[in-house]
C-alpha cells in the first residue's frame, strides 16, 4: 500500500521540535502514534478504483521519552527498548501507527546508514509483534532547524519517502509530494496570478485536491473561482436538481438546465470543462449523509462547505478534526424584517481545524436539525410520521438569496485558502473566522472559544485519529 503524505498540526510539530532538541547541538528524539485513513477509492478515476491503494497518515499524539531513558551526542541519539515495545503495544490496542522523531542538528544530514539499520530492524520488530495486522512504521527527521523529512517502513523492502505538510495557521508543505503532479498543457493563464502569490502557490494550487460541498449558489462561485486559480482537481458533492429559484445566483447555469432537470455538479462540471484551464472535476450526486459519499472527501487536500444542511455540516465538522482536514465552512443569512435598514445581511467564513473552534461550539449546527435531517435520511416513513404528529418543526423552508452576496461570500473564502498557502498576511494565516455585514460595510474576525468537555474542539483526543469504527464515531451514517 503506497502512503501518499503525513500531516501533523502546528501544535504537535511543536512538541515534537521541543523534545527532538531541534535548534540545540544535541541530537533528540521522540515517539508519536499516528491515525489512517485507508483509500481505495479514487474520485478522479474512470471506475473510481485505485489499482494501488493509498493510505493517508495522520499525527494523532505525540508521546515523549523519559529523560532518564533518552542518551542524545552530537552525532546520534538511542532510547530504552521498552519505550518502543510499549509505543507498539498502544498502537496494536488504538489501532495506530508507531512512529519515531530524531533530529539532526546540522541542515545538510539525512537519514544516514545508521538509522537505515537501526529502522530496519524496529521495523521487523513491528511485524513480528503484530502478525496480521496492516502497520506501517513512520519515521521523522527533524534536518537542522528548519526542514522536516519523513519516510515510512512497510512490510517489507526500502522505505519510502513521504511528503509532509502542516496544518496550522498556515497550510505549509515541508517537501514536494510524491503524487503525480499535475500536468497542464498551457498554464500561461496563470503568469499574472504568479506575480502576486508567487510561482510556488501556483504549483501548489495545481496539485491540489479540492473538495467542494453543495454546489448552489455559494458552492458555483467557489468552484468558478478554484478553477479560474488553477486548482488540480476538484470533487464536486450535491445531490440536488437545477431549479427555476437557483438561476439567480448558481454560476454556469441556464433555464434550460431547469427543463432538462440537470444535476448541479454536472452543469458546474461542463461549466469547468468548457474553460478548458486543465482542471479535472469528479462528481458525486449522492447526499454527504451517505457515508460512501463523505468517505470520498479523505482523498481531498482542503473541503469548502457550502451547505445549509445540518447534518452535512455536522459531518464536515468531524472530519476535520478526526482527518486533520481543513474545511472553510461558509454561510450567507438574510434577515428582511428590519426596522432601520432594507434587510440585514451577513456572510460569515469559518476555518475548520485542530486549534479552532468547532461548528458546534460556534452555534452554527443545531444537533435537533442535524438528527432530523439524518432520520429523514435514513428512516422518512418515521421523518414523515414524527412532522406529521408535530414532533419536527420543519423548518426546511426557503430563505432570501441574492447573487451578489453569496458570490462575495464565497470570494472571502477563497481568500481565506490563499492566505493560509500564499502567506497574503504573513504570519497571521487564515483567520479562524469572519464575518462580513453587507449592509453595514464592515467585514472583521470573529471569536469564539470551545466549550468545556467538546470532543472536537476542546479535547485533543481526536485529532489526526484518522479512521475509526463506526466512521467518524457517529452511529447512525
């Protein structure tokens, strides 16, 4: 199974750098437990089949050496046996990967032979100790005080090396993925976008796998846009039909796409293709409540949600976090019953990650709606029997939309993916969330802080867990 790439959350890298003694002149080392998810599925495929599977690895928690069982030179660094028998014992019983950290203190020395050796054997030694479990061995070489290397012992032969990048602030890649890049037969269109973010952002945009849910009128902005910028890829997910009320705001569509009943994601595709800019869109029609359907999106680099769905968004909030995934998360609300003005207008953007506060906390999911829509998905003779006896609100009803507003929206969002790539504001990054009133002028950040006890948000427990059983610990996909 080839591993595509590792990621590892800013917070983590710093634990990691602290106890690997990154920066001083002593080598240091450290061990970690690392989550999976397993793809077999390619969305880009003919036959959406991977004829070699890939596995995504994700750093779930690091798990520093005793001091006293640690003996660092300046040349090399060996810990106690034990500490390692005990890392493979927690990940047999968590369903994890073991993983080791070193540093070398000089920028210019790679793995060298002797940890060749040294992994080499820890990695028959995971075998033996987990017969018939599928575990790989990741290693971490931390190369100076900037660079960041990464290779993974399979079950057998010549480890591979491993692209790794950091999911923080910023959305930093620390080495060149190993995928396939992608290739564009002109990518001239491009040459004034490079003058503002650079020519690596622009090779960074075309590598990229972008997942897009809902496709109405935030989503076909957000699509135009990422196609427009050069994006590799894009997974298109919305389930719904073209209707007469969407023609107001949903980029790439006409009237006769209302007559002809076309999906949203294949008038976005053609839309897409007929630019003729290279990238390649994969469509789903199926409602993210499908678990086959969200699983989808663990192939994906970063997921725009632009759903109003309850119980899609609960989903792409866990998933965040269970996948070290980040999502931008947007939504448009328009109030027409106001006193002093036309109508109260507001966009708001928020960035989903380890570090952030989670949909839930920010009150922006309401758990009664997401079980109602997920029992009118799974169960709608019971949905229809419960609103019929008033037991659900129904609530489901149409809401003020202008197309201006939410293309606006979805540009502030993809603004946000550019300054967490590009570095647009520095250090700073993506803002964790932002608000834009349209009838008062004024666009800012907005705070929130998670609440005691949240699994996603407050507690570090699930983050980079990668697949679990049932899929993102919710019972009822």
């Amino acid at each position: 199974m080839r591993v595509r790439d590792l990621t590892i959350t800013d917070r983590q890298l710093a634990i990691l750098r602290r106890e690997c003694n990154v920066g001083g002149e002593l080598e240091g080392a450290c061990q970690v437990l690392c989550g999976s998810s397993n793809l077999h599925e390619d969305p880009w495929a003919d036959r959406h089949f991977c004829m070699e599977p890939e596995l995504r690895l994700t750093v779930h928690r690091p798990e520093p050496l005793p001091s006293d069982r640690v003996r660092a030179g300046n040349v090399s660094v060996s810990w106690d046996m034990d500490c390692y028998v005990s890392l493979m014992r927690k990940a047999r019983e968590e369903g994890l990967h073991p993983g080791i950290c070193h540093s070398h203190p000089r920028a210019g020395s790679p793995f060298s032979h002797q940890d060749d050796g040294n992994e080499d054997h820890l990695r028959d030694l995971l075998q033996r100790r987990n017969r018939g479990g599928e575990q790989v061995l990741i290693s971490i070489l931390f190369r100076g005080e900037t660079r960041v290397d990464a290779r993974v012992w399979r079950s057998a032969g010549s480890p591979q090396t491993v692209p790794v990048r950091v999911l923080g602030r910023e959305l930093v890649e620390c080495s060149q993925p190993s995928h396939v890049r992608e290739v564009r037969a002109d990518s001239s269109f491009l040459q004034r976008q490079a003058l503002a973010v650079g020519s690596d952002t622009v090779e960074q945009l075309q590598r990229f796998r972008i997942g897009v849910v809902g496709c109405g009128g935030t989503g076909s902005a957000v699509v135009t846009l990422l196609a427009r910028l050069g994006v590799g890829r894009l997974l298109l997910i919305d389930p719904d039909t073209v209707a007469e009320t969407n023609l107001n705001r949903l980029h790439g569509s006409t009237r006769q796409d209302v007559v002809d009943r076309k999906l949203k994601v294949q008038v976005l595709k053609g839309w897409v293709d007929s630019m003729g800019l290279g990238t390649r869109v994969a469509v789903c029609q199926a409602p993210l409540a499908n678990a086959v359907t969200a699983k989808l999106l663990r192939s994906c680099d970063v997921v725009f949600g632009c759903t109003d769905d309850h119980l899609g968004r609960l989903i792409l909030n866990r998933m965040a976090y269970f996948y070290l995934l980040p999502v931008i998360d947007m939504g448009l609300s328009i109030d027409p019953n106001c006193q002093d003005r036309p109508a109260q207008v507001a966009g708001r953007v928020t960035i989903l990650r380890p570090g952030n506060t989670c949909l839930l906390c920010r009150g922006v999911i309401s758990p009664r709606r997401a079980r109602e829509q997920g029992l009118r998905h799974k169960r709608p003779e019971e949905y229809g029997r419960q609103e019929k006896e008033g037991y659900i609100a129904g609530s489901d009803t149409p809401t003020p939309a202008v197309g201006t507003f939410t293309t606006e929206t979805a540009t502030a969002a993809v603004n946000e993916l550019l300054a967490a790539v590009a570095g647009l504001r520095g250090p700073k990054g993506w803002a964790s969330e932002r608000t834009i009133r349209y009838d008062l002028d004024r666009c800012r950040p907005t705070g929130c802080t998670p609440r005691d006890g949240c699994s996603l948000c407050y507690s570090s427990d699930n983050w980079g867990i990668g697949d679990v059983k049932p899929f993102l610990d919710l019972g009822g996909l």
